[in-house]
C-alpha cells in the first residue's frame, strides 16, 4: 500500500463512521480510491465523516421539512459545482453513497441519479495489434506481459496477486499451463454478488515461450524467482517509508505494480502508433480479445464465463481437475483465433475455400447456361417436329380421301 494510501486510512479511521466503512471495502485498489474520493467531499463541505452521517440522521427525524433531504442535496450541489470530469463524479458518488450504505443511513436511491459513468471506449485489439506491441517492447518481461493478458484475460489487479506457484502444468505442448484463482483476489474479492466467482483461465504456448524468456531474463539480472515471488516483478526496487527511517536496504523482488504496468502499454502503444489519441491499448483491452476468440471458437458461453472470471449462473460452481482438463481442450479450439501463425494460415484455407467456391459457382452458373441452351434447342426441334408430323397427318388423311372407290366384282 503506498504512503497516501496508508496516510488516508489513518485519517478514516479515527472516525466511528470510517471504522464502520473501512472493513466493507473489498479491495485495497477500492480503499484508496473511496478514500481519496470521501476525503475531498468532506473538505469541500467542511464536514468530518461523523458530521456527514449527522446530516443524514437529522433529515430522518425532520420528514416532509426542508431538512429531509439535506444530505441528498449536498451531494447533488457538489457533484454539479465540482468541476469534475463525469467519470470522477461517477466515481465521487459511488463512493459517498457507500459510506453512507455502511453507515445504515443510505441516502434516497434517486439521488444524482443524472450522473452516470460515460460509457467506455471498446477497444478490441487484432493479431497484429499484440505483434506490433509485442515489437515495441524493450524487455522480455513486458513482451511477456504483451502475451499474457490476451491469453488469459486476468484483470490487472489479479495480476498483481499472482505467484510462480499459480501456474499448474497440464502436459499438453500447445497449452503447457493452467490457473485456477480463487475470488479473493479477483474482482469484488468474493464479497456480495461477487461471491463464489472462480477464475480457470490458460497459458497458451507463445505465452509461455515469452514468460521462460522473461524468467531467464530476470535471472540474469540478478533476481532469484522462487515459487512464491510476485509473477511480474519490478526491476528496480525502491525504499519505503519504514525502510528509509529504519535504513534497511530494501528486498531485490518486488510486484510490478499496476501504474507500472500500465506505463508500460502506454509506451508500447506510443512507439507502435506514435499517437496515443489515436490508437492505444491497456491491459483490459485484451479480455475483450480472448472473450471475442472464444466466441469465434463457438465455446458455449458456461464455459466462457469462468476463463472470464464471470459468475456462473446457478449454484456457486466448483471445478475438479478433469472437469479443468475438459475447459483446456474447449480452449485449446480457440488457438487458431489466438496465434499469428495459426490465424495467418486460418486466413490461408479461409482464401482457398473462396476460390474453389467461386470456382464451382462458375462451372454451375456455365452448367445451367448449357443446359438452358440445350434446352431452348429440344423445344425448338420438338416444335418443328410436331409441325411436320401435323402435315405429314393432314396430306395422309387428305390421300385417304381422294382414293377412287373400289367396285365389287360379282362371281
């Protein structure tokens, strides 16, 4: 947790209001944010936490007065004087509204009801998105990192969590890994509706050949990866608050952190595309890669949702080896849309079979022309056939009639 984190939370916590807040939270991520967001609130209205929720409580013992809603309505006139961007005023809310939630005094459901995240830019990245990225990278680690997401569609916060020890070996050469990550450290951390959610996600062959050149990489820098240290580490460490009183010269593995990762993308994207207001990529941009190929895999969308981190629908779902075994051969279909070489030769056979398509619509097309043209002749010779058996009939029957009667001859 970094010093303003830690900083904020000791402010939270010497009121009776944060103690009842604090524990709610699900992550550290949200912590900080919520924090930062309920801070700024109380030094623009000039209230402390405990004050706030005393608003609240004095409009419920004054129904239908002008104090009813007074909690409601400070909220709605900072939010619109604020000046914030919409997506941090989405975000301010959210927030006072949870820490008015788990407080017991929540504010009227329809309050800033006006004010809505805007709707995020889908940014789905091809093959050749990954490989140009992929090219711009300047270290194994974040060619790893390039190959890693769209492979396993973990959120950036889980990847962080990550340990050496989440990879499970499957024995297959063209998915050599799994990962099987409990709620805790998935999105919500397995609280309210986020209870129950299990992520088992892959590790397809050039995900991996990109993680074995990281970890030789790392070694050669110096860094001694063990089964427990950090999946992505940092490669320069730093001192923290404690370390720097206390003079202790700081561990030499440390997580990479989600700024940092971050920053690499943004590099990446930048010496790819040279303008990032154009075109660039973060590291969620790539559940919507892999999401997209399972699609085009045809998996059923009961097996998607747990390699998505998505709830199952139903009863909390549990997963056996084999049942996991079962997911990798239906990911293990998606590979072609995955891969660059594959897709290339996917494209290949998908360009062949339109050739000899059109091939074969051609030789029909001619096919019916020819037999259209045979067709037209018969009718034609039956016509002049049936008009020549007509007057061969009617001279026939005219000859009849011209015959000289015979006499009889009488003995």
């Amino acid at each position: 947790m970094s010093d303003f984190t830690e900083a904020n939370e000791e402010w939270i916590l010497k009121f009776e209001s944060g103690k009842n807040w604090i524990p709610k939270l699900p992550s550290r991520h949200t912590k900080r944010i919520f924090i930062r967001a309920l801070q700024k609130y109380c030094q623009a209205v000039k209230q402390n936490p405990d004050e706030l929720i005393n608003l609240k409580i004095e409009g419920l013992k004054a129904v239908a007065t002008e104090k009813e809603f007074g909690a409601e309505r400070q909220l709605e006139t900072y939010l619109r004087n604020s000046g914030m961007t919409d997506s941090v005023k989405a975000e301010s809310k959210n927030a006072i509204i949870s820490f008015y939630k788990h407080n017991w005094r929540n504010l009227n459901p329809n309050v800033a009801s006006d004010i809505e995240p805007p709707e995020a830019k889908k940014r789905t990245p091809t093959i050749e998105d990954i490989q140009a990225l992929d090219a711009n990278m300047t270290t194994s680690r974040d060619k790893a990192l390039v190959w890693f997401f769209p492979s396993t569609a973990v959120r950036i916060e889980t990847l962080t969590k990550l340990t050496k020890r989440d990879l499970k070996p499957t024995g297959d050469s063209e998915v050599p890994y799994y990962m099987e990550i409990e709620s805790a450290r998935l999105k919500g951390s397995g609280i309210g509706k986020y209870k129950g959610i299990k992520q088992i996600t892959f590790v397809h062959k050039l995900a991996w050949q990109r993680l074995e050149d990281y970890f030789a990489e790392a070694k050669r820098k110096g860094y001694n990866l063990t089964d427990s240290s950090p999946l992505f580490i940092a490669y320069k460490g730093h001192f923290s608050k404690e370390e720097k009183k206390l003079a202790v010269k700081p561990k030499r593995i440390r997580v990479m952190t989600q700024g940092a990762i971050n920053q690499v993308y943004d590099n990446g994207s930048l010496s790819a595309w040279k303008d990032l207001e154009q075109k660039r990529f973060s590291p969620h941009d790539f559940r919507d890669f892999l999401e997209s190929s399972l699609e085009s895999a045809g998996i059923d969308k009961n097996l998607r949702d747990p390699m998505m981190a998505h709830k199952v629908r139903g009863v909390d779902k549990h997963y056996s080896s084999h049942e996991i075994l079962e997911m990798k051969d239906k990911y293990k279909t998606a590979l072609p849309y995955l891969l660059p070489q594959s897709v290339e030769k996917l494209k290949a056979e998908a360009d062949k079979v339109k050739e000899e398509n059109e091939k074969r619509i051609k030789f029909l097309e001619q096919r019916l022309l020819d037999n259209g043209l045979s067709i037209n002749k018969m009718l034609t010779d039956f016509n002049q056939l049936k008009a020549t058996f007509e007057e061969l009939q009617k001279l026939k029957e005219e000859e009849e009639r011209n015959k000289p009667e015979k006499k009889k001859v009488w003995d």
